[in-house]
C-alpha cells in the first residue's frame, strides 16, 4: 500500500494517524489550524476568568480559581504540543494569534463583568466546551485525540466548580441570586454560538466528518448542550433567557430561539466587546516575556558551552 | 523569520511514570532553555494531579525513530514466526500446568 492507501485504511478502521505518517496537505492544514485555534481559545481563555482570581471572595475560590486558570494554560500547551508533532512552531503560531492571522474561540471576546460570571463560564461555557470535546477524544489524529483526553479530564472539574459556585450564590442573599440571573442572560446566547454557524452553513463541517477529525455536527452538539442545560437551569433556580425555548416530544428533545448570527459573525470579525482588549493583553504578555526568554536562552548557551 | 525566532529554546519530549513498578510512559512535549527547566515545566504541565513519581525530558532532536515506510523492513519478519508464541504448540488437554 502507498501512503495515500494507508491513510485511507487507517480512517477506514477507526485507527488514528500518527504524525509521520502520510497525509494529504489538506488534512495536515486543517488539523493545524484546527489544533492552533483551540489552542488558542485556551490562553485567551486565561484572561476572563483570569481577572477575578486577585477579586474571589474567599482563598478556596481564589485557590480554585488559580488551579483553573493554570489548566487552562496547560490546555493550551497540551495544544501546541499536539500541533508541533504535525511541523508547526509554537513561536509562529502565537505570533500569528497576535498579529491576527490565527482565530481563536469567540466566547472569549465578553467580558465578565461580575463573580457570577466565573460560576456560569464553568457551567455553560466549559459544559459547552465538554460538548464539543468529549467526541474529540476520538478524532483521527493521534496527539489531538490524545490532547483531549487530558483536557476532558480537567473539564470536568472546571464545570463542577462552577455549577457549584453558582449553588452557592443561588443560596445566599437576593442581590447574589439576581447576579447568577443577570450571568446566566449574558452568557447563554454566546455559549449556543460556541459550536459553530448552522451545518448548512458550515461548509469544511463535511471534509472533517469523512477524514474523522470531527465526530458529530455543530447542531447536533448543539441540540444536545441544550437537552442538558436545560435540567440543570431547573435545578439551580435560573430561567435561560429564550421564551421559544420548550420540550418537543415528538422530537424528543428541546426546541429554542433563533440564534443571533448576525452577533457572532461580528464577533468573529473582530468587533465584539473585548477583542482589541484580549489580544492587546497577550501581545503585552508575549513582550514583556521576551527578555526572560531570551536571557534563559542566553544562560543556557553559556553553560552549555562551558561544558565542553 | 529565522531572525525572529533566534531566541526560541529547543523542544523536549517528557516521559512520565505514573507510579512505582510502571515504565515511564511519553506524554507530550514542551519548550525550555535546557533540562533542568525542561523537567521543572514538566512538572508544571504533565503533573498537576498526582499524574507521576518520576519523570524523564529528553531533547526531541536527539530522538531517532523508525519511520512508517520502514514498517516491513522493521515489523514483517516477526508475522512469519508464529512457533516464538505458546500457542503455536500443541498439547493435549491432560497434561496439567502447561
């Protein structure tokens, strides 16, 4: 068998492909920049929650909260990992997030503007991130999928704390149940975005589906964030901001409003609230870093040449 | 480009043994200046949760590996040696702890 055969097999089988096996170009490239903007999403994704660890309202949540931060920049070196086993350069590809030529998560480009926010992150958010994810276990490049099982993992415990948060706030005193609400309102429309345009409208969705990279449609994970949702809202006493949104049983699963894409392609495009904030915040990290980096580069020249 | 990357530092593999009595296992790669940052991020990024009781960097330019298209060459001439496995022989059901 010639290359092309043995890719071909391999997807056929529901084996994975390895870095130094044969692919085509399209696949390396979108595998790449697949893995880069998810990788990306992960240390933008520092900054939202980021800005509440030195605010927490008592050292477990800020001692949470740090820990979560932290995964969240393990995440996204598992990533980079993942992506320099196919020939990519860590160092390119956060200068292409930087200069803009690389995308990252929508999600990331609102602001939390209150506590309650970091609890509704952790349960709509990462739970929608854990949607997404889970069938990425499975994707047919091996360091991706691999990647993926650590980080579902970690997930788990980054939506648990949330969900927790919030049951926490859902207890205390009117001001806080009505700040879980206000959270809740703001951040639902933007997690449904979370998993992409309409598969109508999401042309590579069917190139991903046959080479196995992805598993399940945007809409279906969609379908099935909201069937979860929905219970969960119920249990923590917040009502999710759409009035179209009710059971279905001949479909047996939840109907909902239409989804503002006119919204998420703004955001996308670069205008949404935070996302001259987001970038500005890790170019100023990426050079403030840069003489660090440099001088440790510096210190391990010397003592390398002093051995010999 | 070569230009602005001057200051990249090298890339480790990290191996990890995940308890007492197990090999060291790889689990992904990260960037450092030399080996002993390379075994502090190490700790950092792959054990976080009680993950490992040990761990190994090695810098990825001095790994050498066996390329897919030497698969045969490598990997075939073991398929035609069936007598190195047990059940290959056979005995009869009688003879005890065999």
């Amino acid at each position: 068998m010639n290359g092309e055969q043995v890719f071909e097999d391999t997807l056929a089988k529901d084996q994975r492909v390895e870095p130094r096996d044969w692919m085509p170009d399209g696949y390396r490239k979108t595998m790449i920049r697949q893995i880069a903007q998810h990788a990306h999403s992960e240390i933008i994704g520092m900054q939202p929650e980021g800005a509440w660890i030195t605010r927490a309202p008592t050292l477990r949540r800020k001692a949470i909260l740090l820990a979560k931060v932290q995964d969240e920049a393990g995440h996204g070196l598992y990533l980079y990992s993942a992506a320099e086993t196919l020939g990519a350069d860590r160092g390119d590809l956060t200068r292409r997030l930087i200069e803009g030529r690389q995308k990252y998560s929508s999600i990331f480009n609102y602001p939390t503007l209150t506590f309650a926010d970091v609890g509704v992150i952790g349960w709509l958010v990462d739970g929608a991130a854990i949607c997404n994810q889970v069938p990425l276990c499975r994707s047919s490049f091996g360091p991706y999928a691999r990647a993926m099982i650590r980080i579902c993992k970690e997930e788990s415990f980054h939506q648990r704390q949330g969900y927790e948060l919030l049951m926490t706030m859902m207890s205390g005193t009117a001001a806080q149940r009505a700040m879980v609400q206000d959270a809740t309102d703001r951040w639902w429309w933007p997690s449904l975005m979370m998993f992409g345009p309409p598969d109508a409208e999401s042309p590579n969705s069917a190139q991903s589906m046959a080479w196995k990279i992805k598993r399940h449609s945007n809409d279906e994970l969609r379908q099935r964030f909201v069937d979860m949702s929905v219970p969960q809202a119920e249990a923590l006493g917040v009502t999710l901001p759409d009035p179209a949104l009710r059971w279905n049983a001949d479909r047996g699963h939840h109907d909902f409003g239409e989804i503002d894409w006119a919204e998420f392609k703004k955001v996308i495009a670069g205008s949404g609230p935070m996302n001259q904030e987001r970038l500005a915040h890790r170019r100023r990290a990426d050079e403030d870093g840069a003489w660090v980096r440099e001088a440790a580069a510096a210190h391990a020249a010397k003592r390398s040449g002093a051995q010999r | 480009m070569s230009d602005e990357i001057k200051h990249e530092w090298p890339l480790f593999e990290v191996f990890v043994r995940a308890k007492r009595g197990l090999n060291h296992v790889h689990v992904g790669s990260l960037r450092a200046a030399d080996h002993e940052m390379a075994l502090h991020h190490a700790r950092d990024l792959y054990t976080r949760r009680n993950e490992g009781v040990s761990i190994w960097v090695v810098r990825s330019d001095d790994v050498v590996s066996s390329g897919p298209g030497d698969k045969d060459a490598f990997f075939a001439p073991s398929g035609d040696k069936a007598y190195r496995h047990p059940t290959y022989y056979a005995i009869p059901d009688s003879v005890p702890h065999i």
